[in-house]
C-alpha cells in the first residue's frame, strides 16, 4: 500500500472513531445520518457508471429540453461562444473511432470545446445532474438528464437520431466517446505502476521536484499585476465569496457602507435587500455595478430604464423571463430561481440607483 493510501486509511478510521466518540461522550448532540439523507448528498455517477440512476431519454427529447432549458446559454447545437465555451465541436470520425481527440494534440480547432475534452461520459451525466440549469441545478428529472446527454451526443455525432440513452446503452456509448483513451494517469496522486511500465498510475512520484531553500532565499509569491480600479467590484465583494476556513480570505474590493442617520435606515434596508439578492443569487457574475461584464452594468440598465412609466414591471419581467436583443445578442437566462420578494427587492435597488450599500 503506498503512502499516500495508507493516509487515507488512517484519516478515514480517525474520522470513525471521532464519530463514534462525539455521539457516545456527548449524549443527546447529533445523530448519525440517515440512508435519505446519505443518498441525497451521494449522488455522484463514476467512470464504472457506479451511482448511475435508471433512466431513459431520447435525442428528440433532449432537443426539446434543450431549446428550452439550455439553448439561451449554450446555443441550439452547443456551439455558442457568448456566455460560456462551446460545448461542440472539433471532433471527428476518426477521433471516435481510436478515441483521441486529434486537434488536441495538433491545435486544429480555435478552442477546447467540451467534447473535445472530456474523456468519460459519466462525467456528462454527473454534471447536467448536479449541475444544470445554471439559473436551477438539480431540478432536472433523471429522464431529462438522459434526454439532454443523448441530444449532446447526437450533436457530436456520437449517436445516431434515433437513439435511445438508458443505463444500458450509456455503457456502448464510453466506446465511442471521441477523448475516452485520452486521460492520462501519468501523476503522483494516481498509484500504482507506472504506463511506462504498463500500469496505469505513477507510482506515487510527485508531479514536481524543488528544493527547501535554507538562505539567501526568493520571495515566496511576486506579485506581477493585479486588477485595475475600475474593475474590482465587478464581482461583488471577494472577501465575502471564499471560504470561512483557513488563512486566505478574498480581497475586500467593496468599500464599507457609510454612516447611516436613523431616520433613512429603513429605507436603506430595503436597498440593501435588493443588493444582497443580487449578490446571492449570482447576479454579480454577469453585470458589473458600472460596466459590463457578460451583460450590461447595472447602472447602464437603470440609465436606460428609469424614466419608464412601467419600469419596475418591465425589469421585473426581464429578470424572470430572461431575453435577446437589448443589449446586444448575449442571451439573458430566465432567473427562475429567485422568489417574487428577491425580483421585487432587486427592482427596488436598481430603481434606486443599484449602488453598493
């Protein structure tokens, strides 16, 4: 057994004990979880197709599902480049046939498009599961799941029209995954006997080699560059998007709020309500405060907006709806996710000028 397992044997059997222990010293604190809940949490699909649900889907299903739930980001064949990397494209016959995407290796293709890459369709199937839609994961039935994967799959050429993707026939389809003999397994976290040995891991030896330095040492970290001013809120406030664990906090690139007088505080509440949805549920990933990031700044929104009779409706509107074409051709996902209050809060932040509290 090399180290590195046997410290994960120690750590799990630790982790046991410490278990067992909490519940028998601490008596009326915890419990052990339930097979629900266990299986709410294990939902994961392995390459071995381990965790892998029944189900079936057919690509004209998927084609359904997709232009309805999927199209506004990725595009009606998978090919859009406008929100997020193209999930087709740059494969061939022949990669199916010997399972190497060749463009990889020869750089025939602008991008990595997803199929391109992945060499495992489990992978597929456990991310759409976990994670799809982007504006509502884990809302997808498992038949959807299979519909979705087996349309992406036709659009790659991989199956025909008329194919049907079930827990059998996902199996045929790992044959003819186009990158399926493209991962390597050449690194120290992967044991086991060496490919140039005829195994399919590394031994344990570590991906890189350095030297303690002991005197006359380097800066550990040089900073090189680092975001213009203008840029640092894009994304909300960093220093509250990382971890609670550990030494590395996130930069605080929102200034503090301001003294507020007491008679104006409610109001200003209810602003920051809007201000936090917007935060929570993603909206700073895509829309600057002042500029653009994916879709427009929010002030540029409100500039546009504001004098509108409707206005409150209309956004509102937007925001559940999504659409095209104001802004330019980058799509806007329907925001299905946020309750009536959180659309209403929001409105109310844009409305009021959508600044920072």
């Amino acid at each position: 057994m090399s180290r590195f397992s046997k410290t994960l044997v120690a750590l799990a059997l630790t982790a046991g004990m410490g278990a067992a222990t909490a519940f028998e010293g601490y008596p009326g604190i915890g419990r052990p979880a339930t097979p629900a809940e266990v299986q709410a949490w294990d939902i994961d699909v392995r390459p071995d197709f381990k965790g892998l649900p029944s189900g079936r889907g057919t690509v004209a299903d998927g084609e359904v599902l997709w232009e309805a739930k999927c199209a506004s980001c990725h595009g009606i064949f998978g090919e859009s480049n406008e929100v997020f990397t193209p999930l087709i494209g740059g494969t061939t016959q022949e990669d199916i046939r010997t399972g190497r995407v060749r463009a990889l290796a020869e750089g025939g293709f602008p991008q990595r498009t997803t199929m391109m890459k992945v060499p495992t369709v489990s992978t597929l199937f456990d991310y759409i599961r976990r994670a799809m839609p982007w504006t509502a994961p884990k809302s997808l039935s498992d038949d959807e799941v299979y519909a979705l994967l087996a349309y992406m799959l036709h659009l790659a050429e991989v199956v025909p029209a008329d194919f049907e993707l079930n827990e059998r026939t996902i199996r045929e389809v790992q044959e003819r995954m186009p990158n399926r003999n493209g991962m390597t397994t050449d690194h120290g976290m992967w044991p086991g006997a060496p490919a140039s040995q005829g195994g399919i891991g590394n031994g344990g030896v570590p991906d890189v080699r350095n030297v303690a330095c002991m005197s006359d040492c380097k800066p550990a970290v040089e900073l090189v560059s680092a975001l213009p001013e203008y840029a640092r809120d894009a994304h909300g406030n960093l220093a509250e998007q990382n971890r609670v664990v550990g030494p590395v906090r996130g930069q605080q690139t929102v200034g503090e709020a301001p003294a507020v007088a007491p008679a104006v505080a409610e109001a200003d509440s209810a602003i920051k309500a809007g201000y936090d949805a917007a935060r929570a549920k993603g909206c700073l990933a895509c829309h600057g405060l002042d500029n653009r990031v994916v879709g427009p700044g929010f002030k540029e929104v409100v500039a546009r907006h504001r004098d509108r009779a409707d206005a409150a409706a209309y956004l509102a509107g937007k925001i559940r709806s999504g659409g095209s074409g104001v802004w330019g051709a980058v799509p806007m996902p329907p925001q299905g996710q946020l309750t009536d209050a959180e659309v209403e809060a929001i409105v109310n932040w844009l409305l009021s000028g959508a600044k920072a509290p």
